[in-house]
C-alpha cells in the first residue's frame, strides 16, 4: 500500500471542490491500487485562503469594470431611470449618425424592401 501525501499546490490547480478530471482520475486510480492518500491540514488552509484571494480578486475586478460601465453609461448623458427601449433607441440615434456619409448603406429592416436591396446587390 502507498502513502501519498497531497500538496496545496496540487489542489490550488485540481481547484478546491476536486472535480476536475485530473482528481477524480487520481482518487480512482488511489482507490484502484488501495493508496492511503493524506491532506495535511495545513494544505487545506492554504488551498482554501488561495481561493478566497481568487474569488476577492475577482469581485474587485468585476467592481472595477462596473465603474467602467457607469463612467460610459454617465457619458452618454441619459436620465437615471432611462428604460432599455428608450437607451437602445438613443443608441440607433447615435449609430445612424456615426454611419451617415460614410460608405455604409443602412437595410431598412421591413421585409418588402430587403428582396430588391438583395437583387440590386446582386446586380452591381
């Protein structure tokens, strides 16, 4: 019977819930051979302070974007409690400006007109 002894940095990167296929192939392959595995409780501290670095890493670069989000939303100058038909077409105001005498066309989006956009596509 083997002793085998598991380290933080091997749980840090199988992650902290031991799903990944790597861990589940190993906990077989130690239950096939009758392996005796250990994790000392130190590892289990280090592992779980690991991840919680992680996860608070992510929620200040998720507040940080947010902020991003806020500043660009706070440029485009809109009402506070602006609903999302009003924004969007706030949005298609500020394209079709963008897009106009430029050499882009815009589709009108009714159905009877884009067969006669496509044939006169076609055609040059």
């Amino acid at each position: 019977m083997m002793r085998i002894f598991l380290d933080s940095n091997l749980i840090i990167e199988w992650g902290v819930t031991l799903a990944s296929t790597e861990a589940r192939e190993f906990f077989e392959l130690a239950q096939d051979t009758k392996s005796q595995v250990y994790v000392p409780e130190l590892v289990i501290k280090e592992s779980s302070w690991h991840e919680a670095d992680e996860i608070v890493r992510g929620i200040k670069k998720a507040k940080s974007e947010i902020r991003e989000l806020d500043k660009y939303i706070e440029s485009l100058r809109l009402p506070p409690a602006e609903s999302v038909g009003t924004l969007a077409g706030r949005i298609e105001g500020v394209l079709k400006e963008f897009i106009e005498g430029r050499a882009i066309q815009i589709i009108p989006d009714s159905i009877d007109i884009l067969p006669k956009f496509v044939q006169a596509v076609v055609q040059k």
